[in-house]
C-alpha cells in the first residue's frame, strides 16, 4: 500500500498541475497523442544508518518516478518537462501516515527522436525521488 499511496501522490500533483497537462500511468492508451508525460514508478527501502529504527526494521521509503515527457518535438518534449518540474520539484507532497521529504530531481536526459511509429515523438526522460518516513 505504501507504493500505491505514493504513486498516488505523485500522480495527483501531475494532474493538478496548472493547464492541461495529459498523464498516462504506465502506459499511454490506443490513439494517445502528444503532448504528455508517460510515468513509471520504482520503490526502495535503502539501508541508510539514519533510516534504521532501533528494532532494526526500515523506515524510509524512496519511490522514483521515471517521467517521459512526450512531444511533437524536442520543443514541446521540453515544455512537457518544464510543467512535470513545476508540478513536482521541491513539492512536500501528503501521503497518510507518513512524514514526506520534498521531492527532489536526480537525473534527466535531453529529448530523444523516436520515428518508429512513422511520426517524429521526442521524448524526454527525468528522474524523481519522493522519501518519506512513518508519520
């Protein structure tokens, strides 16, 4: 459930970002067309000294979020990546029960040409990390 409230999360402040910005979870459904972000989800529980309760289990939770930020071209690819930033970096999102951290960036690619469908998409890959702890 941990992985599902935070995904959630993070996909509730995509959507609530301002315009209209089109969020596919994991897949992008028959006919979807460009613009949008496509985003994956990965979760982690790292062992870090500060993260380890005395009873010896882990209490911090990382999940990452691989946002694809789809456009026409690489100019639209960067404005839906400029929106997917706005709406998650730095944001302290709420998650039941849990202590979130602001979500920061660890990575991202410029855009990349996809013709294999026969229709130039450039997509542009970020990374996202949201950490919390219990509540």
């Amino acid at each position: 459930m941990t992985v599902r409230a935070h995904a959630d999360a993070v996909l509730a402040l995509l959507r609530a970002a301002p315009g209209s910005l089109t969020v596919h979870d994991g897949a992008v459904p028959t006919g979807g067309a460009p613009p949008y972000v496509l985003v994956y989800f990965g979760d982690d529980d790292p062992e870090l000294p500060d993260s380890r309760a005395l009873e010896g289990g882990s209490e911090r939770f990382v999940l990452r979020v691989w946002a694809h930020s789809v456009g026409g071209n690489a100019a639209a690819a960067r404005a839906v990546g400029e929106r997917v930033r706005a709406a998650l970096l730095d944001v302290v999102p709420t998650v039941v029960g849990r202590a979130c951290f602001p979500i920061r960036r660890e990575e991202g690619s410029p855009p990349q040409r996809d013709e294999s469908t026969g229709t130039l998409v450039m997509d542009r890959v970020d990374v996202y990390r949201l950490e919390s702890v219990p509540a």
